[in-house]
C-alpha cells in the first residue's frame, strides 16, 4: 500500500510540472514572435535614405527619424503595438512583406495598382511630386534638355516608373541605384547626368549640398504615400482606422508642418 502511494504521489508530481511546463511554454507564444508586456511587437521595414520621411540621425547616434517614423509611433501608441524598425533597400521592402519577414512598411511608400496586386495599402496619408535633378554646373532645366542624357534613379521606386514613361518620348539611358544618396554620388562622378527624385527629399539634399538643383513637374501628382501590408493583414483595417483618427483630429497636418514645413 505504502509502495502504491509513493507512485501515485509521483504521478501527481509529474502531471504538475507539466502543466507548470506548458503553461510557461503557452505565456512566452506571439503571433509576432516577440512579446513586451502585454504589446505585441510588429516589424516595420524602411528604406532609411529619404529624408525628411525616413533617415538616420547620425549626429545624434543611428537613431531613425522622420515624417513616416513619427507617423508609425503614433499609430502605434493608438493601437497599443510595439514597433521595430529594420533598415533595408527599397526594392527589398515590398518582397519582404510578400515573405511575412515584416508585418508593415512605411517608406515613402507610393501606392499604385501595380504595388497592390502585390501588398495591401493604408488610405494614402501625403501625396508629393517628381523632381528633375541635376548638378548646378551641368543644369537640366527643361524635359527637352534630357535628350540623350543618362537619367538615375532609386531601384524599386514610383520614380523608375515614371523614368520609363519619359524615356518613351526622350531618348535617354535609365540607371537605377538602391539609395538616393548614391544617385547624387553618381552625378558629380559623372557616370549619370541627371536624377529624378521626390521633390521634397530633394529639397532636403539641396539643403545640405549647394551643387544640386532642379525643377518640379508640376503636371505630375503622385498616388500619394501609404502604409503597406502583406495581402490579408490582420492589422491594415486597425492601422487604417487610427490613421483616419490622426487626420480627423490634425495630427497628420502636425507632421506635415514638423517634417516638411506645411502651413
């Protein structure tokens, strides 16, 4: 009788640590893979070379900063999620969502029908314009003057769409770069004559470089920036809602006139 109770007793000692087992197991699951209290933790990819949107405040450490990175921290705190932030090539951000390597991307993001057979997109929460841009010394002032120049642009971009359209009526050479910067690189190297960019992160190069110029066309409206999701996203209709709040209430203006000086 003796022998049977000590047996029983370590049964139940068993079957309690392994409920004790399980339970931790079970406490330590995330849809995201990474837990932080009772936030759950989203991997948001960026291109972070286009500022004012997105970029890296070296002055200050490798801290990320910008339009899209205020944006993404308050529609964080409104749906109670962590953010993280990964740097990657913008040509690399749309197949890492396809990949489900990331749960989001906010990167100056144009949305367009060819994007969306791809991703899901947000409402579009800015919507900017291309700029012609070229060295002050070597100056493009008019689309004429891009006959037989060779025209840079970033891999990937809503740019190198447009590139495309216009070498239909301008016989120009297209070479695509992964980063704005190396685009400028290249310009005063002499391997491309000219690039077209978004006229606001333009006009933030030609702020720190005096050599650069351009001109906007005028004609030409964007689709306008939003967020991307992976196809079926559980959170595009949540992250759409809070960034309907953001409108409603002013604080994507905010933005605007912090990062791109709106009136």
């Amino acid at each position: 009788m003796r022998k049977l109770k000590v047996f029983l007793t370590s049964i139940l000692i068993i079957g309690l640590l392994a409920a004790c087992g399980t339970s931790a197991d079970e406490s330590n699951e995330s849809t995201s893979g990474s837990k932080d209290g009772e936030k759950k933790v989203l991997k948001m990819a960026t291109s972070a070379d286009y500022p004012p949107f997105e970029y890296v405040d070296t002055a200050n450490g490798n801290e990320f900063i910008g339009f899209d990175i205020d944006l993404v921290k308050a529609l964080a705190e409104k749906t109670g999620y962590e953010i993280k932030i990964q740097d990657m090539d913008f040509n690399s951000l749309i197949p890492a969502l396809q990949a489900n390597q990331v749960d989001l991307v906010l990167s100056g993001m144009s949305k367009n029908p060819d994007r969306e057979k791809n991703v899901d997109f947000s409402d579009v929460y800015f919507t900017a314009k291309h700029m012609i841009v070229s060295l002050k010394d070597n100056e493009i002032k008019s689309l004429d003057e891009l006959e037989g120049k060779t025209l840079g642009v970033q891999l990937g971009s809503v740019q190198e769409e447009k590139a495309n359209e216009l070498a239909e009526q301008y016989d120009i050479k297209i070479e695509n770069r992964n980063k704005i910067s190396d685009l400028v690189q290249e310009m005063k190297s002499g391997r491309i004559d000219v690039a077209i960019i978004e006229d606001l992160v333009a006009e933030e190069y030609f702020e720190k470089d005096k050599d650069l110029t351009g001109f906007t066309l005028e004609e030409e409206a964007e689709e306008g920036y939003a967020i991307a999701f992976p196809k079926g996203s559980d959170i595009t209709e949540e992250f759409n809602k809070a960034l309907g709040e953001m409108k409603e209430a002013g604080e994507i203006d905010e933005l605007v006139k912090k990062w791109l000086g709106g009136e």
